[in-house]
C-alpha cells in the first residue's frame, strides 16, 4: 500500500473521534446523569413515604395515650401517661426535625429545646416564663433521640416538681464548655430535699440511664433558690 493510501486510511478512521464520537461520549455521560437524577428522585420518595408512616404512627401512639389517660381515675395514673405522651412528643420532634434538615447526618440541639419548650409551654394551666440562652451545636443524628429524652425529662421535671402549681421561671442554657457541649436547666423552685443525695425519679433514672449510654455526665446543685441540672456531653472527635 502506497504512502498517500496509508495516510488516506489513516484521516478516515479518526474521523469516528472527532464530533461524531465527542457526542457518543457525551450521550453516555448524559445517561449516567439521568439515572443519578431518577436514583435521586425515588430516594426523596421513598423518604417522604417513610416520614408520612412515622408521623402517623406517632401521631396514633399519642391519641391512644391521650383517650387513655382521660378514662384513668387515678390522678397518679393520669400523671404517668402525661409523662409518657411527653416523650412520645419529644421523639416525634427529633423525627421532624431530622426529616427537615438539609444535613440528616446532624442534630440541631438549640432548635430542638426551642420547639420543645413552645410545646410544653402551650399546655393548659401551665405559666412558665421560660428564659433560652441557646448555642447553635449540631450532634450526631444518631444520638439526637436519646439527648432529646434526657432534655425532656429534665425540663419535666423542673416544670411539674419546682411549680406544682404551674407558675414560676425556668433557664436553659445550651453552651460549649471546654469544647463539650452542656445543657443546663435551672429552676427557681424549692431546692433539693437533700443536697447530698440527688433526685430519682422515674424521668431523671431514665435521663440518668441514657446519660451513662452517651458517655455523658449528669449532676444537680442546689442553686439558691431552685436546682440546677447540667448536663455535659463528650466532646466529638475530629
């Protein structure tokens, strides 16, 4: 074959990688991208599928508690399932929460105090000035249920056993001390009944209990008037 031949044959086959071939390689990127956007789509899909059944569920769950918690003639009785139902609504904020965020990964905690406290407070006969100094710290989504109970059962508790009667001031602080993140919940009720031995009921034995599974410490002090209730969770690895 002649020297022009060659080079003839030569200008023919590149012309398969010149537009021609730019645009079937463009057309297999593109498809790539249509399936990465379809995989996308049924995954937001199947998301709100998944929050829809959690919202109902919950929502189930909290009326079964409430038409039982209006048949009990027990006012001990009644008191249990509110606490129930509290947390309940403390999860159910959490789920929402997370659904919502733009990261799913992480855990508002001074949002999650705040929709907490409007809820708490929106119960009837209850007025409670409630003061929020609140750090914007994200958490680890996994850990966002069992941080979100123990800050339910201690505002709980300062609620129902520093104001019986329903009126009084709470403070809570969400901070970083020493890089750890700290939650306080401060009262101004009637102290501890004794300074040396802190208080264990049913919600703080469970809050105590969640504590010990996050590596977090819980302490009460007597804050003159009123209790203060901290707790200090790990600080993350970077």
């Amino acid at each position: 074959m002649s020297g022009a031949r060659r080079q003839e044959d030569r200008e023919i086959s590149q012309l398969g990688t010149g537009e021609e071939g730019r645009r079937g390689s463009d057309g297999g990127a593109g498809s790539d991208s249509a399936a990465l956007i379809r995989a996308r789509s049924e995954t937001r899909a199947l998301l709100h599928e998944v929050d829809h059944r959690v919202k109902n569920n919950l929502q189930l769950i909290s009326s079964l508690i409430l038409l039982q918690a209006r048949r009990v003639e027990s006012q001990a009785a009644r008191e249990a399932l509110r606490g129930v139902l509290e947390r309940v609504n403390a999860i159910s904020i959490v789920h929402r929460r997370l659904f919502q965020a733009t990261d799913m990964e992480r855990f508002d905690l001074a949002q999650f105090v705040r929709d907490l406290v409007e809820d708490m407070t929106a119960v009837d006969g209850r007025h409670i000035e409630v003061k929020l100094d609140l750090l914007r710290i994200d958490i680890p989504a996994a850990r966002a249920a069992s941080v979100a109970l123990v800050v339910n059962e201690l505002v709980s508790n300062a609620f129902r056993h520093a104001y019986p009667n329903g009126e009084g001031a709470v403070e809570i602080l969400v901070r970083r001390v020493e890089g750890a993140p700290e939650i306080v919940v401060c009262d101004h009720g009637g102290g501890l009944a004794d300074p040396e031995t802190p208080p264990r009921g049913f919600g703080l034995t469970i809050a105590d209990l969640l504590c010990r599974q996050l590596s977090a410490n819980c302490s009460f002090a007597d804050s003159e008037p009123g209790v203060r209730a901290t707790v200090r969770l790990p600080v993350e690895p970077n």
